[in-house]
C-alpha cells in the first residue's frame, strides 16, 4: 500500500465548449499492489483554470502494470 500525490499543469476543456484553456491540477490518492505487478490506485484529482476562476473535481479509479 502507498499514497499518491501530484501536481501538474495542461490543456482543459469544460461544459459543452470544444475550445481549451490553461489549467492546472492537484491530486492525492491511495495505491495498493495486488499479486506482485498489479497496482490499482484511487485517486481525487481536482482542477482548475488559469484564473482560478473555476473549479472541478474528479474521483479516478485506475489500473497498472507495474514491471
């Protein structure tokens, strides 16, 4: 078992708009190893625009192969 934490900075789109903005993220999250090389993480990402402006969040549940 291990925490996840991260920081990053991209591309975001929001609502219906197909046009993109700078934004930045944060995220924290929990992993566990299961069988050796399988992780599978639970993760909280929250999100937001240049202008700090607007704020979004994101609950992610994901998979990997860790060699």
């Amino acid at each position: 078992m291990g925490f996840l934490i991260g920081v990053g900075v991209g591309v975001v789109t929001q609502g219906v708009s197909t046009s993109s903005f700078f934004g930045m993220m944060a995220s924290t999250g929990i992993a566990f190893t299961i069988f050796g090389h399988n992780r599978v993480e639970l993760d909280f990402k929250l999100l937001a625009n240049k202008d700090v402006s607007w704020w979004g969040g994101i609950v992610n549940v994901g998979y990997q192969y860790v060699f």
